[in-house]
C-alpha cells in the first residue's frame, strides 16, 4: 500500500490579486508503506545532525519556507550557506527513497472556478493519484498537513469522488484505489509531511525562478542583434542568476530525478 502525504505552498485563501503568490500548488510525496520508518528515521539523523537535541523539541520541524528565509526559532540564526546545506540534505533523503512527486497547481488569476484553489487543486491532485495508484496496483491512505479553513470540504469532496466522480476536473474519474477518508495532522507531529511541505515550496519556488529568468532571458537575447552568438540558456544563467536563483534551480533539479506527475490549470 501507499502511503501519500500531501501538503501546499502558494495558499492566501480565496485572495486572487496578490501578485508576490499568483500560484497555488499541492505537492503529494508516494511512499511504500515498508519503508516510512527507514525515512522517518533519516530526518531525525538529520534533525540531530544540524540541531542535535534541539531537534527533539515538541514544536521542531522542517518548513520549507523557514529554511529559504531563515526565518522562525530553529533557522533564523543560521547562515544562508548551512541552510543550503540543510535544504540539500532533505532533497537527498528523497531522491535515495526514489519517491514518486505528484503535483497540481494552480493560476489563481486564471481561476474561474467557484472554489477555494485549495479545492481545485486537490480535485486535480487526486485524479493524478488515482491514475498513478491504477498504474501501480495499488491502494493508497492520503495524509495532509492541517488546513482548518477547509478541512470538511475537502472530506467531502473525496467522499463525492468515490461515490460519484471528480466531475469537471481534468476527465470525470471515479476514485476506487484511496482507501479510508483524508486523515489531517499536525506538521510539527510528522516527518513526511515536513517533506511534502519541502518538495511544495521547492516546486513553487522553481517555477517563480524559471519564469523570472526566463523573462530576462528572452528580453536580453531578443535585443542582441546577432542571436546566434548569444549565450544558452545555461551558460546565461551561469552569468547572470544571483545566488538565490542559482540555489533554487539546484534544488529543482535535485527532483528531476524522476518524470513528475503533475496537472497545471488552466
């Protein structure tokens, strides 16, 4: 069996108009039920690793967006090169587990759909982990990070897709292979879903930096007269990404491992 993890980045609510978050992603982490301690024992060499005993407190865990900001109690006080270091580690204990990521995201300016993103998203998300499980032959339990603003419906809705179908989602797909209902816990109390948290804010913060580049890309190389003597993409990016940039494309492509499976809308 399957365990799924899934977690979010990119969520301001029902808000369509903040242009620092225009996206909201869901990320699922695919994990073989035999190996969860083996990486949940990983993370806690990890924890003790950079934190040592700190890293046993109650309320400790990893967030990806503390890591990138250094924000919070446990990253604040570190430097941006052992951050890096961490943010590394965690990518590596997915790719040895050669993990399956499942992903949907959505354009919130582009939603027409009278549902919260988180809603949409998670419709999509779970048609590709239905397709995924066929594919498998397996059964799957879905486990999430704590989402009290919609929570119920989300309980609904996946009550609704076994029942009936997804309805408008990307194919109406009747959900046969997730078992029991969509079980919510506390981030800080699970060590996959701080993983699936990583992997959402990795993915999002990706796709930011690629369309960031890329733009400056495309400018640059559509005002140079000769484009057959400007630089590639990635000897452009060499020149011109900054530290964070350069890091953040690291850290997507330490998740290349592996084609995604994934759903963008619209």
């Amino acid at each position: 069996m399957k365990l799924i993890y899934i977690d979010e980045s990119g969520n301001t609510g029902t808000r369509s108009d903040d242009t620092l978050q225009p996206y909201h992603l869901i990320a699922a982490l695919a994990v073989d039920d035999c190996i969860v301690r083996d990486i949940e024992n990983d993370i806690r060499t990890l924890g003790l690793k950079h934190f040592s005993e700190v890293s046993r407190n109650t309320d400790f865990e990893f967030h990806g967006y503390e890591i990138h900001k250094g924000k919070g109690r446990y990253f604040s006080k570190l430097k941006v090169e052992q951050r890096i270091e961490i943010m590394d580690d965690l990518l590596n204990i997915i790719k040895s587990y050669n993990l399956q990521i499942i992903y949907t995201i959505i354009n919130k300016q582009a939603n027409k759909a009278k549902l919260h993103p988180h809603q949409l998203a998670f419709l999509f998300l779970i048609e590709c982990i239905e397709d995924y499980l066929i594919k498998e032959n397996s059964l799957g339990l879905l486990v999430a990070d704590e989402n009290r603003d919609i929570e119920q419906r989300l309980i609904d809705d996946l009550e609704r897709f076994k029942t009936i179908d997804t309805g408008f989602g990307d194919r109406p797909t009747k959900i046969d292979h997730i078992i029991d209902s969509l079980h919510f816990v506390k981030s800080h109390n699970n060590h996959l879903i701080q993983l699936a948290d990583v992997v959402a804010y990795v993915l999002l913060r990706g796709k930011r930096v690629k369309e960031e580049l890329g733009e400056m890309y495309r400018v640059q190389r559509n005002l140079n007269e000769d484009k057959n003597l400007f630089p590639s993409w990635l000897d452009w990016v060499a020149q011109h990404a900054n530290l964070r940039q350069k890091t953040e494309l690291k850290h997507i492509n330490l998740l290349e491992y592996k084609p995604f499976i994934s759903k963008e809308f619209p």
